[in-house]
C-alpha cells in the first residue's frame, strides 16, 4: 500500500535553499549520488564479511550510470547495501544528525552566504532536486526477498511516498527526471565528463554506456554496452605522483561529505610495527557540531582496502575530531568486530603514528605556508588547544602550534607563538607571563599589566575558555615557565632590580598599619593584604594565591553551575 509521508521540516528548508544557491554548481547532483552509491558499496563488503549469504551470487560490486533521453531521466544504480523499507523512510525523510536545527537557526536567507553553510553541512542525496522535478528510488536491502523492495518517489516539495515492490536485484536505483531545462545533462558525453570529472577516484568500478562506434559511413552505431569508465582503485593505494591535485580534492569531498575544497593533506605509508596507509586531510570549515557533547569524528577504517568503519573515534584524538580521510591497515584482522576493534592495541599504535602525521602537517603549514596556517588557526585554533592537556605524549609540539595573542600587539588577534614570545623575553626575565579573562578587553585592560607595561615585558593575554585548561597542563615551554600576572606574590626575577626590592620593602613597612586596618575591616573575606609597587596606576588589585583556581576560572565554574 502506498503511504505519503511529510518530510522533516527542516528538510524542506534545505532542499529550498539547495535549489537556489547551488544552482550555478548543479553538475554535483551526480557525485553526491555516487558517493552514496559508493558507501552503499562498502557497508556491503564490510557486513559481507561476517555473512558471505548476502552477496548471493552477485559479488562484484559497481555503480551503472545510464540516461534515458525519451523519458528524460538518468538513472544511478548499485548493488550495494540497499534499504529496506524503514530505512528509506528514515534516510530520505530526515536529516539524522544531531544538531541539525541549531545549524538551521544560523541560516540568513542570503544564498550566497547559506550555500557555504549547506557546504559544510553536505549536500548529500537531496542534491538531486537541484536537476529534477521527480526523483524515484527503487531498492532492495541485501538479505531480504525480492518482494521486500521499496519504491520512493517525490517531487521535493514537501512530502514523498512510499510503497512496497518486487525488485530483481539488491541495491538502489535512483532515478532522477529531470526538468525540462536540464536536457543537456542527458547527452552521453556530458555525462561521462562529468563523472569522470568527479568520481574517478571512487574505488567501485563505475559503468556507463559505451561511446558508440562509427561505421563506414561516419553514422554511430547505436550499442546497449557497458564500460567501465574510472580507474576503479581505492586512492589512497595509488603512488602519490599518479594522482592528481583534483583528485584529491574529489576524494576529499567524498569521504568528508563535504562539498568545498579542503585546506591540506597528508598522505603516507607506514612500516614497521603495524602497516598502513593514510590519506587524512584539514577541512576548510568547522563541522556544525564542532563543539556538541558527542562530535562525530571523520576518519574511516579500511583493512585491505574493505571498509570497516566510519566515524573512528578510536582513530584520532577528541581534540583532532575534525581531521577527515580514511586510514587503511594491512594488517588487522578484516573479520574483526567493531568492539574488539575499539579495544585494540594495534589500533593504538596505528593512531599514535597518524597523530604524529597530522602534526607534522601542522608544522609544515606553519613554517612553509603561514597564511594558510593562520586560516587553519582560525577555525580550528581552539579545538587544537585542547591537545596540550589531551595529549601528554605530544603536549610540547602542539604548544609550539599554539598562537596567543599579546601585550605586543595593540589587537585580540591570536598570532603570537611561544617561540616569539621568548625571542622577545627581556634581560634577566626567566618566565612567560599570562592573564587569563573573559575578553579581550578584560585581561588588556586588566591592573595586573600595569608594572609589566612599566618595564616592557610581553604578557599573553588568553581569552578563550580553553585557555584555563592550556595553562592547567603547560608548566614550561622551552624551559621557561608560565606565570600567571594575577596569582601569588609578584616576582620578576631577575627583572626586579636592588632598588626596586628595596622600594617595595619600603612601602610594606609605611603601608603596615593601613593594611593592618583594611585586612580587620575585611575579615576572613580575604587571606591577605599586601602593600605592593605592582601597580602605577590603580589604586588596589585583587590576586590569588599562587595554587589557587584563578578567578576566570572560578567565574567559568560558576556560570557551568559547579
Ligand atoms: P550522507 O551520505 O552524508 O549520509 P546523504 O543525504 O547523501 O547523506 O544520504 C543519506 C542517507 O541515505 C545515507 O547516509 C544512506 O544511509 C542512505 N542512502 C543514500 N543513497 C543510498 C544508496 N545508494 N544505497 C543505500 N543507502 C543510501
Ligand atoms: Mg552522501
């Protein structure tokens, strides 16, 4: 029995907004539809190795790309995983992905600006009604009978039906009618330019209509053959000098979801202890759900090129959740499952050698490509700090990526290293100074700054709510150690010349009394009160002792309920 189904609500704004902001970009429709194909691909292999029955006798896997120019449409088939008929509902109904109305509240109107939103969101399976006025999707989930296909269709413009058919083979068509401006997309060649524009990197073998022969006249001779038109080889296999910079970037696209070019990558082959390749890349955008409780991570196990699983946490650290790529090991057992996997030790090993590549990419942009390192900080600065308390093995590398911003410069831009900062360490001054507080405005303003502004020392003002935790784990750089401006007795060190000590002994003495008097009036309200040369304009600052929380924190604890 058919049924109508509405589709979620904030798939109807998505597939409103795709058709008009991606309309200049159309041809993506079919790697997007290809990609799927593709996934649909690897679940199979991946659940075929512990039930062989599910390939029946049907166990080369590919994609068939045909177009159809009397009814208008082009059809995208698979032989992969399929869906049943609750899958096709959930699937192609909703958007199942957490955080997704938060992602749509940041939405303007404005089509430019909402298409790099979509972007970073992916385009996915609706991309299709950017170029069709219909779409039918006809598929069998592997392991059920032909009589449990299912038949979608929808006009993309708020509901789409669903109902029960006999389908042959497993796996999914997807047949798109296009509309009527769109004829052009029905010519073999566009199409065929367009797939191997951008799916040449997908590893299923890609089948499309043989480019016709001529016969002696010069006439085509129509013929219903097949070919395969891509190179059919997972990428990541491939010596980096057979593939090209495009298609990279496809890969990226296709593994990341994503649908804008990535920033960098790196790509290596590992030996020794554990064997593997990685292909694993830096988006240009943050992730909407960067910073939701449960992120999801980008980085796809492969063992011998079969697919294991996505979103490995166990493959990267939290706080390199928004690398993405695939790792593929040749040495795992492939009949491995997922939870042993989480479990395992060699798995550790192959993490701890990725980690390392990742960073030494980090370093590479940092030294050889400052701009593009500086647009890296930008968007992922603050989950990449996370690593210096994350991460103890490697705490000291990612300190020397991290940037701050400074006394030294008159903005709140963060392009300070902890390098600089001591190339520019004063004479006789041992220590890297640091405020933290909740703006800008608050720590450069800040009395604590007062004698350091006197004597010309720097002072890294850290305004971002990770910072407490950087400096809660990095007690020294490069033999130096951080100091906090607003804990403990003031001590420059070296800095503070006889006179200067001689002076605050002075004031201590004159001041006794006075403080006496404050320290009554306050009572246990504070632990201490000092007289102090540490500061030239203000009348009076507040300071921790050197062990305690420091008042940011306390703040940041406050405002979390704690
Ligand atoms: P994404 O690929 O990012 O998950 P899509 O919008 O492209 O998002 O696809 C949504 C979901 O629909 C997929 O995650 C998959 O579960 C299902 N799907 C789409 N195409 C196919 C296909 N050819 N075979 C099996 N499942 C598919
Ligand atoms: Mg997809």
């Amino acid at each position: 029995m058919k049924q109508t189904h509405a589709f979620q609500t904030e798939v109807k704004q998505l597939l409103q907004l795709m058709i008009h902001s991606l309309y200049s970009n159309k041809e993506i429709f079919l790697r997007e539809l290809i990609s799927n194909a593709a996934d649909a691909c690897d679940k199979l292999r991946f659940e075929a190795l512990n039930n062989n029955a599910l390939l029946d006798d049907d166990g080369e896997l590919k994609i068939t790309v045909t177009a159809n120019a009397e009814a208008k449409t082009i059809t995208v088939s698979d032989n992969g995983i399929g869906m049943s008929e609750a899958e096709v509902i959930e699937h192609l109904g909703t958007i199942a992905k957490s955080g997704t109305k938060a992602f749509f509240e940041q939405l303007t109107g404005d089509a430019q600006k909402d298409a790099h939103l979509i972007g970073q969101f992916g385009v996915g399976f609706y991309s299709a009604f950017i170029v069709a006025d219909k779409v039918t999707v006809e598929s069998r989930r592997a392991g059920l009978p032909e009589s449990q296909g299912v038949r979608w269709v929808s006009a993309g413009d708020g509901e789409f039906t669903v109902e029960p058919m006999d389908k042959a083979t497993r796996g999914t068509d997807v047949i798109l009618h296009l509309k009527d401006d769109q004829a052009d997309l029905l010519s073999d060649w566009t199409l065929r330019r367009i797939v191997t524009t951008y799916s040449d990197h997908i590893s299923v073998p890609i089948l499309m209509k043989k480019a016709p022969e001529y016969d002696d006249e010069g006439n085509p001779k129509p013929s219903e053959e097949l070919e395969v038109v891509n190179r059919a080889q997972a990428l990541w296999t491939l010596p980096k000098n057979d593939i090209s910079e495009a298609q990279y970037q496809e890969f990226y696209k296709h593994v990341a979801h994503d649908f804008e070019d990535t920033l960098a990558w790196t790509h290596f082959k590992v030996e020794g202890r554990q064997d593997y390749t990685g292909l694993l890349y830096i988006p240009k955008r943050a992730p909407y759900d960067l910073y939701e409780r449960d992120p999801k991570h980008g980085v796809k196990l492969y063992v011998k090129r079969v697919f294991i699983m996505d979103d490995a946490k166990k493959l990267m650290p939290l706080y390199l959740r928004w690398v993405r790529g695939v790792i593929d090991s040749s040495d795992l057992p492939l009949n491995v499952s997922r939870e042993i996997l989480q479990e395992s030790r060699d798995l550790d090993a192959i993490r701890s050698g990725s980690v390392k590549k990742v960073l030494a990419l980090l370093e590479d942009l940092q030294k050889n490509q400052p701009e593009k390192y500086t647009e890296f900080w930008n968007v992922f600065g603050n989950a990449l700090k996370e690593g210096v308390g994350e991460d103890m093995a490697n705490k000291d590398k990612i300190a020397a990526l991290c940037r701050f911003a400074s006394t030294h410069n008159d903005n709140d831009v963060q392009n300070v290293t902890l390098a600089d900062y001591i190339g520019r360490m004063k004479a006789g001054q041992e220590k890297i100074y640091y405020i933290t507080a909740d703006s800008y405005a608050a720590a450069k303003n800040s009395p604590h700054l007062e004698v350091f502004a006197k004597k010309g020392v720097e002072v890294l003002l850290l305004t971002d709510r990770v910072d407490e935790w950087v400096v809660g784990s990095l007690f020294e750089f490069d033999g130096k150690a951080l100091a906090s401006v607003a804990k403990g007795a003031l001590d420059l060190g070296g800095m503070a010349d006889e006179a200067e000590k001689a002076e605050q002994a002075k004031v201590e003495e004159a001041s006794k009394d006075v403080a006496a008097a404050i320290q009554a009036a306050l009572g246990d309200k504070v632990a201490a009160v000092r007289a102090t040369t540490r500061l030239t304009e203000s009348p009076a600052c507040l300071v921790v002792g050197e062990h305690d929380m420091s008042q940011h924190m306390l703040r940041m604890l406050e405002a979390a309920g704690a």
